[in-house]
C-alpha cells in the first residue's frame, strides 16, 4: 500500500460523529417525554398511570440488580429492616 493511502473498507467513510453515551441517549429520551407532557396538559388519568406503573417497574428492577450486585448491603439492609419492625410499637 503506499503512503498516504486508506486502507479499504467495506462501509463508506462516515463524517466524525460524536459518540453518545448510555446516559446521554437516556437524558435526551426524558427530554423528549418531558416535551410531550407539556405538549399534553390534558394528560388522562390513564396515561398517568402507566407512566406511573413503567417508573416502579424500573425501579423494581434497579433494586433488584443492586441486591445482586451487593449482597452484603442488601443484607445488612434487610437486618435493619428487620430490627425496626421488631421495635415498632403498635
């Protein structure tokens, strides 16, 4: 190959685009939703709720992967837990 010369490639060249990251991607989604719900002040109730019902299923989930990731907290927490109904009082 001489110098100077690109090496060929199976795609063509692509211009520089800035790589986006995971949270970015997601920023821009909640951006996005959050337009549309200024868009819509007549928001149903409906609707409400299953926004509402896909944030704690998220959450649910988030919660979860941490218990996994670290047992050791989730144990801990669950023994605090634990303790505290042991002395709630009725």
């Amino acid at each position: 190959m001489p110098d100077g010369e690109k090496p060929k490639r199976d795609q063509p060249d692509l211009p520089d685009a800035p790589v986006r990251q995971d949270s970015q991607v997601r920023q821009d989604s909640q951006v996005q939703q959050d337009s549309q719900v200024q868009q819509d002040p007549e928001e149903t109730a409906a609707a409400r709720r299953r926004r509402r019902a896909q944030f704690l299923r998220e959450l649910h989930e988030a919660k979860a992967l941490r218990d996994r990731v670290q047992p050791r907290r989730a144990r801990a927490a669950r023994m605090r837990q634990a303790m505290r109904m042991r002395t709630f009082r009725w």
